[in-house]
C-alpha cells in the first residue's frame, strides 16, 4: 500500500506536464521549438510552477474551507468544482503564452500545451458524468503523445522513454487499484479517454 501511495504521488496528474517537457528537453529539444534551449530550464520551472504547484496550492485553499472533504476527493462530486477551476487555469496560461510570447498557433511547443489542456478538459467534462482515473488519463495520455512523436524523433531517441512511459502507465494505474480509490471500469475509462484524446489530438495538430 506504501509503494502505491508513493507511485500515486511520483505519477500525480499534475506533474505529467512538467515529466514531458523534461523528457523533450533532454532528449528531444527540437520537439520545443521555437523555444531556445538556453531557455529550457526556466520554461520547466514555470510549466512546474503554473501546472503543478499552482493547481496545488488552490487545492489545499478548498480543502482549507471545507469545499472539499479530503485531498484525494474521493466522491465525484467533490471534484467537480478544483477540476474546473483547474481547467480554466490551463487554458488561461496556454492562452497567455500565445497572446504574450512570438509562440504562434504553428509551433511545436503552443500545440503541446493545447493537447495538454485538452486531457484536462476531457478529464473534466468527464467527471461532470462518471468519476474517472486521473491519474490512468494523464499517463496514458503521455503514452498517446510520445507513441506518435517516434516517427519523427531522430535515431530512435524516444524509443526507451515510451517504453518506459508505458511499463509506468500499467504500474500507475495497478496503484490506483491497489489503493482501492478507482473501480477497474474508472482505471480503463480514464486510460482510454487519455490515450485517445492525445493520440488523436497529435495526429490532427502534428
């Protein structure tokens, strides 16, 4: 029960984005443009910082009064209210990095971001329904992002960490079992939702 608790922390949904641009960084920069790779490290610290950590501490702020009853929101409808408020955030900051950066809608890096805050949406809107698996529809999503970025990627270079993206998938979503939060119907709901909506999404963007 420990080890899954730490792989659910490790392999939170909110650090997913942080995880893929780490990844590019060091083995695929190119996939960044038009991002300087002098640039990299502090671009990771603000995706960690507007993706994770901010999402986070507004978390904490509801948990503080009493919106909602634990961190790991367990009842569906507890998660209704961060997830969207979690969702506006997303899109807000993709929204800035276009309307404030020379990002344009043809580069590499905007469409990721889209793509990232289209699993967010997707796993929003989804909850508004059925209690899905976050945490099986951020890491199968990385999975349908780095699967087609193979074809491109020089050298075979993302061979290892898909395969690697995979093998944690099954770990992550056998976790959530483990724990017992997600029935087996939410773990595959949110994975297929994940995998399809960012596979899909890289095929139409890319």
């Amino acid at each position: 029960m420990l080890l899954a608790r730490i792989i659910s922390i490790i392999f939170h949904p909110l650090l997913l984005a942080t995880y893929l641009f780490g990844v590019l960084t060091y083995i695929f920069p190119v996939a960044l443009d038009p991002l300087k790779e002098d640039g990299h490290l502090n671009f990771i610290f603000l995706i960690f910082c507007v993706t994770f950590l901010f999402p986070a501490l507004n978390v904490g702020i509801f948990k503080t009064f009493g919106s909602i009853r634990t961190l790991a929101m367990r009842d569906r409808h507890e998660r209704i209210v961060p997830f969207s408020f979690i969702t506006i955030l997303y899109i807000l900051v993709t929204y800035l990095f276009y309307t404030r950066t020379r990002i344009g809608v043809n580069d590499n890096l905007l469409k990721f971001l889209v793509i990232i805050d289209a699993l967010v949406l997707v796993g929003t809107v989804a909850t508004y329904f059925y209690k899905v698996s976050m945490h099986s529809l951020g890491i199968c999503g990385l999975v349908g992002i780095l699967l087609p970025l193979n074809k491109i990627s020089e050298d075979g270079a993302l061979f290892y960490p898909t395969v690697v993206t995979i093998v944690l998938a099954g770990v992550v979503m056998s976790a959530r079992l483990q724990l017992n939060v997600h029935s087996p119907r939410e773990v595959m709901i949110g994975g297929v939702l994940g995998f399809t909506t960012s596979f899909l999404l890289m095929f139409f963007l890319f």
